[in-house]
C-alpha cells in the first residue's frame, strides 16, 4: 500500500545526553517507523558544569539538527516536531538556544515540562503492548534520561499517575560516579543519595509490569546480550544481569567495555550510572525484572500528533494539568509533590510541582490575540471617566492603556495584515494624542498651580494668567475627547483589533 | 519619536516566550540607540526619545512577563524609575518653551511672529515640543501678558531651569549606576534565560 506521505513526520528529542530523531508514518495508534538515529552529544554535562550550554555544546546541537532535518525531508516528512527536556529545562541560556535554533534551522523547539514528557514517553513506550494486552491491566514506564527520570503508572492505556524526577544517568555520573570506572565509594554515595530521593515516591498503585526506556536501558540491554549475560530471545533485564553489567562497568574502563562489546564510548561512560539507577528503582518496587522498550517520547510525539493535529502539544499539557489538578485533590491532606520535592532538594525542584510554562509555549499569535482583546478592555473601562473629568487621574490611565495597548500592536506588527493594521493603530493613536494632549496640560496645570501657592504676591499674577490660559486649552481638548468618544463604536473597534491578527496560521508542529 | 521599529521574521506559531525575546532584543537595542546624547543635558529631543525607547522596552517586558524569569521585574523597576526620570526632565522641557514662547513673543520681532504663525497653522505636532494648538491657545495676540504678569513668568522660567538642572542630574547619576552594573548585559542575560 502506498504511504500517505502527509503521514510521514519527523520528532526530534533535545535530551541531557543525545538527540534522537525518529521519522515514521503514523496514525493515532500505530507507527511505521522509517529512520531511527541518535546522537550522543551531552549538553546536560556542560549544564551541570557551568549552568548553561556552551557555544561548543550548542554547535555540536545545532549541526545534528541540521542533519535530522536533512533526513527527514528526504523522507518526505510533512512536519517535524522538536522537543526538549532536561537540561535545557536547566539552563541558564536556554532562550537564547532555543531561539538559536529557530533562526539557524526553521524549526520551532516546545520546551516540555517534566510531566509532559512523561507523558509523552509513556504513550510512545507503551502503544506496542497496549495493543496486545488487557486493557486495564496495571503496568508502569520509566524513562531514565540523562537530566532526568519519568515514571508513569496506567491502567492499559490511561495514565493514573506520573512524575518527573531531575536525577538522570549523565547528571548522576557526573556528580556521584566521575571516575572510570566508577569506584566503590562512588557507587556507595549515588547508591545512598538515590535511595533518599525514591524514598518518598507516594505511588498509589501496586507496580507488577515495569517498562523502561530511555538509552541507559537499550545500551543495558544490548551489553547484556553482547555479554551473554542474558539469552538472545529474552527482552528483558533481570536483577541478575544487571548485577553482571555493574561488576563489569565498576572494574573495567568505559574504553575497553565499548571496544570489547561493540557500544559507543561516551554512551559507557555513563552507563554506570544507568545501571545504579534502574536496579535502585527495581528495589524500590520489589522487582526482579523490568522489561525494555526502544520506543519514547519522540513515538509519543507523532502518536499524539496523529491523534491531536496541531495542537498536539496542548492538548497533552492539558491531560497531564487536569491529572494534577484530580491528584492534588485526591492528596490533599498528604501532597505528593511536597514530599517529593523536599527528597531531593540537594538537586533541583521537582518538576511534578512545575507545569509546562504555558505562557511561554503558547503560540505567539494566540497570546496576542488574548493580550489585545484584555488591553483594549481596559483602555474602554476608562470611556466614562475620562468623559466625565472629575478626576484627571482617568485621562492618565486611559493614557498609559493605550500606550500598553500601542506597544503589543507594535510587538505584533509583522504578524498582522498591513492594512488591518495601519488603520486600528492609526485609531488607537489618534486616540492616544488626544488623551496625551490633555494629560499634557493637566500636568503643567498642575505644576503652576502647586507653584502659584507658594510664590510671593508679585508673582502670582504672571502664573495665573498661564493657568487660565491652559484651562482654556484644556477645556478645548476635553471637547475634542468628548466629540470622538461619542463617536467611538467600541464593537467596531473590537472587531478591528480581534481581525488585524490571523488565527490558526500553519506551524511546523 | 520615531515609530517603533516593525520586528520581522516573528513565527505567529512560535512560542510566544521566544518571540518576546526577539522583540525585547530589538527593543533594548533601540534604548542603547539614544545612550550617546545621554552626557548632553540640552539634547532634550534626544533624551525624550530615550524615554520613549525606555518605555516601549518595560511594555514589552511588561506585556511578556509570563514569559520572562522573576529577574525581568528587577529590569522593569530599573527602567519605570528612568523613564519618569525623563519624564519630569520632558515636563520641564515643555514648560520652558512654553514660558520662553510666552516671554519672547511680543520683543522678538517681525521674524520671530512670522515664525509663531507658522508653527499654528502646523497640523500636526512634528518634533515641535509644543503642540501647534496649544503655542496658538495661549499665544493669542489680544491678551499678551502685562508688565507684572511678565514678572511671574520670568521669575517662573527661572525656578523651572534650576528645578531642570536637578532632574537632569538625578536621571544622570541614575544611568552611571545603571552603566557601572552594566544594566545592558543584565537584561541581555535576564533575556537568555527562562
């Protein structure tokens, strides 16, 4: 059967250790996957260092975005959706990335929250063995990445519960485990400071089906099988196996396991780290096995890009708002996210007490569109006011809102129809120099009155004559203010102003 | 004032936290376009056009704020307190050409009335610092002051040049500090982060 190449799309993932790119046909269920890649190229290790991502780092980022987009247009992709995570969560510079980003390849970079990418991860992890299995059967993913760790519990397909922990491979070995390998007072203190942090995990359902993702997992997985640790056909690891992987990884150099088992060095480096994190969790929930899915977020993404259409990303970021709000609720008396949160304050917040920045993501033409439609409400509250003038506070209020008003028209002048534009802020402006004309008076009145009442005799009458002849002045402009706002159309100037932006223009996502 | 400068290149899809920060940039960069006639108390045009540029960058950080990290309310701050700074040092600029206007129209001469005709029969204000209509209203040739009322407003224009000079000085000390805590990187970096 022929693809259907408005199908074909591409989802990169930004991570703490690698960029990954998976390109696919897919559906709301299903995925046909045409090109998996992945980079190994560790921006969380410049994060952790100095706090933000380094121009070398950033270079590094930017060329293998290039390349992934390369591909996936060769593909034939009709989108590609970027993402990311952790450590650009984390990063001092992150805008500026981001932005760098935008400007250097076309593509628009969403910033997810903690909880949004566990989401994401777990529909992407999960949609092979939803399909085969009971529908409500219990069963939990955990996505160990570099920067950070998400676990998810569901029932079949429904989410009950997630978090988002920042303790990932890459941060873990480069604050606990930095040597290579690894030794035993390091594995004890990463043992002991991740043991505090899981500690207080409040799960609320019994864990029976682990799935874990994430490429600490995979390359766990593979350097089993490559060490005979486990059998070929066995697809999952075992509390055995793993304890094989760490003896190896904790006795030999990260060189000689990557030459000897075929993995990539830098990937090994880490993977120390991996191993004390997943066999720390298997504890924490009295598991002897976990089974390993090479399947995330980016299936996540296209999955719920199939299912959602462009506002994919919202609409994720509103499961998982609602799921908090259900579980806030539900925890009233005992919050989750307070007792997580103090665990692992030695690292950084939890982000199961962040949301996605909203604002921030929104898209820029909906936020203007909200801003404008608020602004002018505001600048007409004070109609009535300044017509009455028994305060001349109400001409400098309206003043300032139309000047709020003028600066978001000014912000969103290229997104807007010229002509559109041209003419709502010829009005708003024309509107603006009569209030200003008026405050403008009002506050040399002002002036000399204060002025007249504290000057000698002899002076008095040179400021008076200027006073009557500013409120002469001034009586004429709140003429003028009269005349053009009982000609004002409020409905007219909202239609204007709510038109001059486009709505639901086409992203790249 | 000029116009805002029109930011091109803004993604409507993008998120709105990466466009304001383009628009912040280019908003930053037009104050910093007016620093060099900061040392020049008489370039009063000059030092109002910083103000406006000060006012159109705390808007946008304003307008945005969502958007920005905590750090922005410190660069709002910073920028309110300098732009009514300029503000009282633009109030005192027009009452000063509005009192010299005042003064000087009944000695100056033929050239000087001709010039007052012409700047009232301007329909629109055009960089004056007075509004045509208001140098019309207040300059009408059947009520010019007295030899007493002069008095007040000579003494008046003298206050308003000393109270200037003090504004002037409290807006001066305020951008060396701002320049000593290199208030331009801050924000650059304010912006770089989320």
């Amino acid at each position: 059967m022929p693809i259907d190449q408005s199908q074909v799309r591409g989802a990169i993932d930004i991570g703490s250790n690698t960029i990954h790119i998976v390109v696919a046909h897919s559906s709301p269920d299903d995925l046909a996957i045409l090109a998996d890649e992945v980079d190994l190229v560790r921006i969380g290790a410049s994060v952790t260092s100095t706090g933000e991502i380094s121009e070398q780092k950033r270079d590094e980022a930017l060329a293998v975005i290039r390349r992934y987009k390369t591909l996936a247009e060769q593909l034939g992709a009709a989108n590609i959706l970027v993402v990311a995570t952790e450590a650009i969560r984390q990063a001092n510079n992150s805008a500026m990335f981001l932005e760098q980003v935008r400007r250097e390849t076309g593509l628009t970079v969403h910033l997810v929250s903690g909880d949004s990418e566990a989401a994401l991860t777990f529909y992407g992890a999960t949609y092979e063995t939803v399909k085969k299995a009971d529908p409500t059967m219990p069963l939990a993913v955990m996505d160990l990445g570099g920067g950070s760790m998400e676990l998810i519990t569901a029932h079949g397909s429904q989410i009950t519960w997630l978090t988002s922990i920042p303790i990932g491979s890459g941060s873990l070995h480069d604050c606990y485990m930095p040597s290579d390998p690894p030794n035993r007072g390091e594995l004890d203190a990463a043992r002991a400071f991740l043991r505090s942090s899981l500690l207080d995990m409040q799960i609320q359902q019994e864990i029976s089906t682990l799935i874990a993702t994430g490429g600490s997992a995979n390359s766990l997985l593979s350097l089993a099988h490559r060490a005979d640790f486990l059998e070929a056909a066995i697809h999952h690891l075992t509390i055995d196996a793993l304890q094989q992987c760490e003896t190896l990884l904790t006795s030999t150099p990260a060189e000689e396991v990557a030459e000897r088992y075929g993995q990539p060095v830098e990937r090994t480096r880490i993977l120390p780290a991996g191993c004390v994190v997943i066999q720390e969790m298997m504890a924490r929930f009295h598991l002897t096995e976990i089974q390993v899915s090479s399947h995330g977020i980016r299936e996540g993404m296209l999955l719920a890009r199939a299912r959602y259409g462009e506002q994919w990303l919202g609409r994720v970021q509103a499961e998982v708002h609602k799921m908090n709000l259900d579980r806030s609720e539900a925890n009233e008396t005992t919050p989750v996210q307070d007792n997580e949160a103090e665990s692992s304050a030695a690292t950084t917040s939890q982000n199961t007490t962040t949301s996605d920045n909203g604002a921030y993501n929104e898209p820029f033409a909906d936020y203007g569109q909200k801003m404008l439609r608020e602004r002018l409400h505001k600048l007409l509250d004070w109609r009535d006011e300044v017509v009455k003038n028994d305060d001349s506070e109400a001409v400098h209020r309206m003043r300032v809102a139309s000047r709020r008003l003028r600066a978001i028209l000014d912000a969103y002048e290229s997104c807007c129809q010229p002509r559109k534009f041209k003419k709502i802020y010829r009005e708003i402006k024309h509107m603006a120099d009569l209030l200003g004309a008026a405050r403008d008076t009002d506050v040399m009145l002002q002036k000399l009155q204060d002025h007249y009442q504290a000057v000698p005799y002899e002076e008095q009458a040179g400021i008076m004559w200027l006073i009557e002849h500013l409120q002469s002045y001034r009586q004429q402009k709140q003429h003028a203010l009269e005349r053009y706002f009982a000609r004002l159309d409020e409905g007219i100037l909202r239609k204007r102003i709510e038109s001059c932006l486009p709505k639901g223009a086409e992203s790249n996502g | 004032m000029a116009k805002a400068k029109t930011i091109s290149k803004l993604d409507c899809q993008a998120p709105t936290g990466q466009m304001a920060r383009l628009i912040a940039h280019v908003r930053l960069e037009e104050l910093y376009d007016w620093a060099q006639y900061v040392d020049n108390p008489y370039h009063s045009k000059e030092l109002h056009n910083l103000r406006i540029a000060a006012k159109r960058l705390r808007y946008t950080l304003e307008v945005f704020e969502e958007t920005f990290p905590q750090q922005s309310k410190g660069s709002i701050q910073e920028l309110t307190q300098l732009q009514d700074e300029l503000g009282l040092l633009h109030d005192s600029d027009v009452l000063i050409a509005l009192l010299r206007l005042c003064l000087g129209g009944q000695e100056s001469g033929a050239a000087y009335q001709k010039a007052l005709v012409r700047v009232k029969k301007q329909k629109k204000r055009k960089g004056l610092m007075l509004p045509p209509e208001l140098v019309a209203s207040v300059l009408d040739s059947t009520d010019s002051p007295s030899a007493g009322e002069r008095y007040g407003l000579e003494q008046l224009l003298i206050a308003e040049q000393h109270t200037r000079e003090e504004r002037y000085r409290t807006f001066r000390d305020h951008w060396s500090r701002l320049q000593e805590q290199n208030f331009r990187q801050e924000v650059v970096h304010m912006l770089d982060r989320l």
